[in-house]
C-alpha cells in the first residue's frame, strides 16, 4: 500500500501541505485533482524522497520513503514531460533504465515491455526525437513495468496528448490496475479522472476536501463538485 498519515510540508512561513492522510492500494488508481498550488507535486515528491515531509509519513509498503531505497524502489514515475535520451531508440532507453535499477533483458524481453503499452513496432528503433509526447510516455511506462514497480506516480499525464493518445492512456491505466499496479495520479483532467480512476480526491491548499468512488459520482457531478470546491 501507498499510504500518507498525516503529512505536512511547510516552506519557510507557507504550509503546503496540512495533514494529508490518504492510501492507494494495489490495482486501484487514485486521480487526485486540484488546481496549481494546491500541492499535489510537493505531495508526489515527498513520496518520490525528493522533500522531507515536516511532519507525518510517506508510506509505500509500511515503509517510510526517507532514507529507505528499497522502498522507494517499489515505485515509478511519470512525470508531465518524460525525460528520457532523444538520442537513443526506445528499446536502447529501456534498456538502460532498467539496467539503473538493477535489471537486466534480453531484447525480446525489452521488446514485450513496449508491446504492453502499445507502442507501435515501426518505432522501436527510431530516436525519440521522432516522438509524439504519448510515444514518449507509452516507453516512460514500459521502463515502469521493466523495473516491476508495484506503485506508478504521475503527475499531469494526460497534458497535451490528443484524443487518441487519451483513450490509449485511459486502456494501459486500466490494464496496469487489472495486472495489481496501484497508481496515484496528480490531475486537471476531471473527465479523463472519471474514466479511468477508481477513487478521486479533490485537494484545495495543501488538503484533500472530498474524496470519492467513481462508482458513486457522474463526470458532469465530479465537475460540478470541482468548480464548487476551488
């Protein structure tokens, strides 16, 4: 489980963060919206141990994230842009992400990685610098699952992708979720939310204030209760 008990960031006078507790377990994917500020990435990485909560605890697998690399290592991340080298193919990039955590593939292995998520056998060997960003973020998630993450954090995922690359991005969330991948998503896309989360919470400075099954809420009410919230 990825868990928050009661965290708080303050920087310098500013609180961002005001007791946040919530969970995502495995398979399940929680959408968390709210608007710039609202302290969603400062969330993120205090999960990623990129910031020291100043009270409270990050959580993945009973663990504490802070100082704990093992932790840490259950979980992957997709930022808004993927940074991966332009000068490498996408099965050279996945090759050495994985090699950085610790794996090691044969190339038919890496190759049904990219098959997961999808990604079009005419561009397994091109540079990524021939990539739409839905390309790029298909082979940020095939490096996720050649690390076996238990746990994917995203941060805006589905900004500037077209239509197309949406409903793609909607289906690998929800094949990964089947396959017991729990995944925490920082998100403005209220309707995409619906679609693809199975929980959804709406934070407002530095706090989650509803949080909701998608089985219980319409996107029309989700955004309704949104524009209300902020």
């Amino acid at each position: 489980m990825l868990e928050a008990k009661n965290l708080c960031k303050r920087f310098n006078d500013k609180l961002a963060i005001k007791d946040l507790s919530f969970s995502v377990s495995p398979g399940e994917i929680f959408c968390l919206l709210g608007q710039n500020g609202a302290g969603k990435t400062t969330t993120i990485n205090m999960f990623l141990g990129l910031l020291e909560p100043t009270s409270g605890e990050a959580l993945i697998n009973n663990a504490s994230v802070i100082n704990n690399k093992i932790s840490r290592s259950s979980v992957a991340y997709i930022p808004e842009t993927v940074q991966l080298y332009s000068s490498l193919s996408s099965i050279e990039n996945l090759d050495f992400f994985s090699r950085l955590a610790g794996f090691s593939y044969k190339k038919e292995e890496l190759i049904g990685f990219l098959k997961q998520v999808n990604l079009q056998e005419d561009a397994y060997q091109k540079k990524l610098s021939t990539y739409s960003k839905g390309m790029r973020q298909k082979v940020g998630i095939a490096i996720a699952l050649a690390k076996n993450a238990s746990f994917i954090l995203m941060d805006e995922p589905t900004s500037g992708l077209d239509p197309k690359s949406s409903v793609e991005f909607a289906k690998i969330c929800k094949d990964l979720s089947a396959k017991g991948v729990g995944i925490f998503m920082a998100t403005h896309d209220i309707f995409n939310a619906a679609n693809i989360g199975s929980r959804i919470g709406i934070m407002k400075e530095g706090t989650i204030v509803h949080s909701t099954n998608t089985t219980n809420i319409t996107a029309q009410e989700l955004q309704d209760l949104y524009i209300k919230t902020i």
